[in-house]
C-alpha cells in the first residue's frame, strides 16, 4: 500500500486554493462515520463525526474552506471511502489538497512515510523533518492533521508506548491500529 502525493498550499495563502465543485459526503467506515470532500485537484479534507453533528461537521468544512463551493455528492466520495476502508483494494495513490503552516506540511509529509501497520513516535518524526527539539510542536501539527486516516496520525505513539492523543478519540485510534495491525503486516 503506498501513502498518496500531496498538493500544498500553506496557509498563508489560502485563497490560492480555489475550490470550484467540492464534492462532499459522509460514509460509514470500520470506525464510525466519515466526512470527505474532494476536489478534482484532491481530498481535501476527511475527518471522523460523531453520530448526530453531520451537520456542525458540514458547518466546520464551509469555514475551513470558505472558498469552496461545496456540493453534496455521496456517490462521488463513496469511491474513496471504499478505496481506504476495503482491505485488499488496489494500492493506487491518492491525491490530498492541504492548506497549512511550513511546518505542519513537513509533518504531514513525514507521516506519509509511515507504513501502514507500523508506529513511529512524536519524537522520531520531530528527528525525521531535522527539528530534534520541537516533539511538543510536532505533535500539536499531528493534531492539526485535516485529513484523517489518509495522512496517517494514528500512526504516532509517545516513546512510552503510550497511545498518546488524536483527534477524534482514543478508542478509535486503538480499533485503527488494531485493524491495520491485521490487514497490514509491516514488510520484513
């Protein structure tokens, strides 16, 4: 399985992210329901919702993306949700379209690096991106990550061994690991 290529943008330049035909839909995954919204440039955001806030969930999205013209097409992000979250699907690479800081775009990319059912930790991709002394700030990019599961944070645990945060629940990065633990063997 390999990680998708980025297109980037930061954040100091948002608006050089037009985002014509955003299309957006929820979908049930192994781990609760999912929020995508992809553009032809990419996934743009894809994030875990907990049952009954779809609609503040759709709210966060249009001030995240207040350039986007979002359009609510489940068939149209079904595809990537079953492409994730189907064991054995084809390995073909994703695109995603993040807007973030310098920083955070170097964590993010370190994370891509990461193969599925493996852990790495805070400290090893603060060392991965040459900042050996910034574990603290790259675990609050970590946290800033806006495409869950894809850009795998999950993936990241204290040096302790200790699962350590993440966004959307303990308990769901736990079944996450559990379950590419199972349909992901790292190589030898």
């Amino acid at each position: 399985m390999r990680s998708p290529s980025c297109a980037i943008a930061t954040k100091s330049n948002p608006t050089s992210l037009p985002l014509p035909n955003t299309s957006t839909g929820l979908h049930d995954t192994p781990f609760g329901i999912v929020l995508i919204a992809a553009t032809p440039r990419g996934i743009g955001h894809l994030r875990f919702v907990e049952p009954g806030t779809e609609i503040e969930a759709e709210q966060e999205l249009h001030i995240e993306w207040p350039q986007a013209t979002l359009i609510p097409n489940s068939d149209s992000t079904e595809a990537i949700a079953h492409r994730l979250f189907t064991p054995n699907t084809p390995a073909t690479p994703l695109t995603v379209l993040v807007k973030g800081t310098n920083f955070q775009i170097q964590v993010w990319r370190a994370l891509l690096t990461i193969p599925p059912g493996s852990l790495t930790t805070y400290k090893a991709i603060a060392q991965a991106i040459q900042k050996n002394n910034a574990t603290r700030a790259v675990g609050t990019a970590i946290g800033r990550n806006p495409i869950a599961y894809l850009i795998p944070c999950h993936r990241v645990i204290r040096e302790s061994g200790d699962l350590g945060g993440y966004r959307w629940g303990l308990t769901r990065k736990a079944a996450i690991l559990g379950w590419e633990a199972t349909h992901h063997a790292p190589q030898a």
